[in-house]
C-alpha cells in the first residue's frame, strides 16, 4: 500500500470492491491522455477504420476484467498499466481486423457477444460537453502532428504514458541525458506549437 493514498488510488479501491461510479471516475479520469495514445499507436489503415472509442471502452472492460491483478507503484503506474492493457487491446483488433479484411461490410466487434464481464462505463456527459471533449482532443492532436516524430515520441512516452526519464531512455535507445535533452527541446517546440495553433 503506497505512503500516501491518491485519488486515483481510492478510485481503484472502490472499483475493486464493485464500486461502478469509482470505475467510471477511473474512465473518465484517464480517457483523453489514453486516447492520444491509442490514436498514434493504430497504423494509418487502422485509423481509418476503428474508432478510438471503441479502443478505449474495450481497454476500460479489460481493465476492470483484470483490475484485481494490477499493482499500485506509483501515482504513475496505473496510467502505465492501462497503456499495456490498451496495446493488447489494439494488437488483437488489429489481428482480428486482418482476418476479417476479405468480408466486405463487416466491422470489427471488440466484444463477444456473449461477454458480460464488467459494467460498461457510465456516460452522464451531456452533448455539449462531450463536444467540447472531441474538439480538445482533435486540437490536442492537430499539436502533436506538427512536432517531429521524435519529439512527438519522447512527450507521449513521458508527459503522457507517465514514463520516467530512465524508461522513455531505455525505449528510445538513448543515453538519459540525452533524453532529457530531447525531452526539454519537444515540451520547448510544444509550447511553440501551441501558441501558433488556434486553442479550444
């Protein structure tokens, strides 16, 4: 059990014990810094194809399914679990999605039917709001497009999946100096980026 309890933490406790809502505040919590990852984790074909919102409440299913096997670490580390949980999620679509290619029409169900194992999470949005949701990730999108790769690669690992400086060094290939080299110049260009951008 971690020194200081967070709200996410609680949230997590709760969700174990069958808290619903504490599931949904999870969901809610964590879905746009998820879903910028999905979106540059699926190919360009797959992008065209499958809704990131279906990647996300697939995650979240799984997530639930398997909550009573995560390990709280880290303020971080259930943003780093759930970014595994999402990658299993789109290697398995993607698969599927290949064996499926050939039936014109037919679209990818990231559920079997007959499975029930978790709630679904609760939406109590109202549509304005989930508006001003989509147009906040289409413009958060739009910003990470115009970085280079590699500092598009470096922000994701770090400010969004949550990876410490030594782990994004390690996935990179790179010393951890030069990471944090790296890491300065991306946020630097971000900031750049952002004020050249029209904001929503």
């Amino acid at each position: 059990m971690p020194g200081a309890v967070t709200s996410t933490y609680g949230l997590i406790e709760r969700a174990r014990a069958g808290d619903q809502e504490a599931f949904a505040e999870l969901f809610h919590s964590y879905r746009r810094r998820l879903a910028v990852l999905v979106h540059y984790q699926l190919s360009p074909a797959l992008r065209g194809t499958l809704e990131i919102d279906d990647i996300l409440q697939e995650t979240f299913l799984r997530a639930f399914r398997d909550l009573r096997s995560f390990r709280y670490e880290s303020p971080g580390s259930f943003m780093r679990w759930l970014a595994r949980v999402a990658q299993h999620v789109i290697v398995d679509t993607a698969r599927y999605h290949g064996r499926r290619q050939r039936q014109a029409g037919e679209q990818v169900p990231l559920r079997d039917a007959g499975d029930s194992g978790g709630p679904e999470p609760a939406d109590s949005r109202t549509p304005s709001r989930l508006l001003r949701e989509a147009e906040g990730l289409r413009a958060l999108l739009v910003q990470f497009d115009a970085l280079p790769p590699d500092y598009r690669e470096v922000i994701l690992l770090s400010k969004v999946e949550g990876l410490s400086t030594a782990e994004v060094a390690e996935r990179l290939g790179r010393t951890r100096q030069a990471t944090a080299v790296l890491l300065h110049r991306a946020v630097k260009r971000l900031r750049e980026v952002r004020e050249r951008l029209p904001q929503t």
